[in-house]
C-alpha cells in the first residue's frame, strides 16, 4: 500500500514522503480500515507519539494523521461491535502509523458507524474538532444551559464546532478571534464577538466556562474571566495562572464512541457543519503540513475515491 511517511524528525514537512509501505497487521481488537478521506494536525510532527512508540522506541519510519473515514475490511481477533464492509470514522492512536495511508489498523473501539449519506471528506473533518469541543465544554466544562460560555478561537475547528453545540445546549455563546472571522462567528450565532487584534478581552465580561485552544496571553488573560464557580478549559498547554474563585483544567482530547455516534447523528441531521476547507491528495499531503498562509476550514486528505 502507499502511504505518507516520515523518519527525520528534524526535516519537519520537508521530511514527509509519499511510500510503500507493508500492508498494516491487526492485532486483538483493531480493525483494518481501507482510509477514504484522512484529517491531520500540522503540529503532530512535534508529538512524542509520532516518532516513538508507547514505551518510548523509536517507531520511524512512521505514518502521520489521526482522523479517518473509510470502510472495514478486515476484523483482528476479538473485534466486537464492527463488520466487514461498514463506514466507520474516528481516531487512529497517537503512537501508532496513522491515517494519512491507503490502509490502517485501528483499535475498533477508537470507531463509529458512519451513516451512509455523510460524505468521507466531510467526516473526516470532525473527529478531533468534535470531541475536544464536547469534552471541553460538558465532560470538562460541565456547561449547562442558560449558562455562558467564552470560546477563544470560535472560528477555528475545534471552536466553530464548540459554538454550534454550546448554542445548542442553550448556553450564550462570546467568540473571540481575528477581525478577519467576524462575519463566520457571526453567522454560526455568537451573542457576542471580540476582535483580539483590537479589543480588549477583557470587555467579554464573565463567563461560567471559558474553553480555550489560543494559549499564551490570551489563556493567562482569560482566567479572570471566569465567573465565581466557574471553570477554565484549555487544549493549548496547562494553565500558569488559577481563577480567583473557580477551576483550571488542561486536557488532550481521547477517543470516545459514543459522543462519535452522537456528532455523526448531529452531521447527518445538518445540526453540526464542519468547517471543511481545501480537499487534496495523498501525494499532496507533505505541502499541507507546510506552514503558510492561514486558509478557512480544514484541510482534508482524499486518501481514496469511493
């Protein structure tokens, strides 16, 4: 099978080749899934897992990517809950070969049933974004409704998809971010929007939970926001500075089934859009991952055609 591999980890984006690779073997649990359409994270060339294996070894070379949508065609012993033939999309492991590939083994329980009239690009899309926004709003955040939520960063994936379902749950919903995303915060129903580049933060006012992905200034600056009781979340780095009177909590977002199921069903319904931006190649993927010009919405790798 080919895939996109990387072995020197100082060669960053110039480093990533296009490559064949064995066909990938699925132990207790996994599941084979022929990939159709692949997401990544440009910073995941700087992860631990990408280079190493859970205890430590070096694992190059290595395949990158950690979000998928495809098709089963292949069951390891064991394997529950899935079948030959059926859409899946979710998570590969952190410090396993990843998705950018035409075939991977992921644990079955990291996948969810894909509904049959959802696009594999579109899928692929929401993985990651969607369960960092739920974790970090309700498992995290414990946001309930009539509470209000300040999200640093609203227009980007894991924030566009925070404000759909923070409005949703009935929560009023700031946004903040670049002039530049105004209009999509705007339009995907923020109360409020803060210009970073010329307002103050703090003219947000208090929040019962501030979801952060920005970090540095911006997450130290945030904490005073945090209403009495309330909670500070972030996904950028542990926070340095506590609120006066409420929680602090960093955390990296884990596969989770159910709350796939549940975004899928969202996805399927046109209650949650993904912010999809440029669709390209496999063969391509190496110049997504250089850093550039900053384009709206995710880029998605189109790893096989249907």
């Amino acid at each position: 099978m080919q895939a996109i591999t990387v072995q020197d980890r100082d060669a960053g984006p110039a480093g990533m080749s296009l490559t064949d690779m064995p066909y990938p073997h699925a132990a207790e649990n996994d599941v084979i899934v022929r990939v159709h359409a692949a997401g990544f994270t440009r910073g995941e060339l700087d992860w631990p897992g990408t280079w190493t294996d859970r205890a430590g070894r070096d694992r190059t070379p290595s395949v990158p990517g950690h979000e998928l949508s495809g098709v089963v065609v292949e069951l390891g012993y064991g394997t529950t809950g899935l079948s030959v033939g059926q859409r899946v999309f979710g998570l590969a492991d952190w410090t396993r070969n990843g998705t950018l590939a035409e075939y991977t083994a992921v644990e079955a329980r990291n996948l969810a049933p894909l509904p049959a009239d959802v696009d594999h690009t579109v899928a692929a899309a929401l993985p990651i974004s969607g369960l960092t926004a739920w974790q970090g709003l309700f498992d995290h955040g414990r946001l309930t409704t009539g509470q209000t939520v300040l999200i640093n960063g609203a227009a980007g994936g894991v924030g566009s998809i925070a404000v759909q379902l923070a409005l949703e749950a009935g929560a009023r919903v700031i946004g903040t971010g670049r002039a530049s995303n105004r209009d999509r915060q705007l339009a995907l129903g923020v109360d409020t929007f803060i210009d970073l580049q010329t307002e103050k933060l703090e003219d947000a006012g208090e929040a019962d939970v501030v979801f952060d992905v920005i970090g540095g200034d911006i997450l130290d600056r945030s904490a005073a926001l945090v209403r009495a009781g309330g909670t500070l979340v972030t996904t950028a780095m542990p926070p340095k500075v506590q609120p006066k009177d409420g929680r602090a909590v960093f955390f990296v977002v884990e596969p989770d089934r159910a709350r796939l199921t549940e975004l899928a069903t969202r996805l399927r319904d046109g209650r949650l859009k993904p912010a999809v931006g440029a669709v390209r190649p496999l063969a391509e993927a190496p110049a997504a991952f250089v850093p550039g010009k900053r384009t709206p919405g995710k880029t998605i790798i189109l790893v096989t055609q249907d």
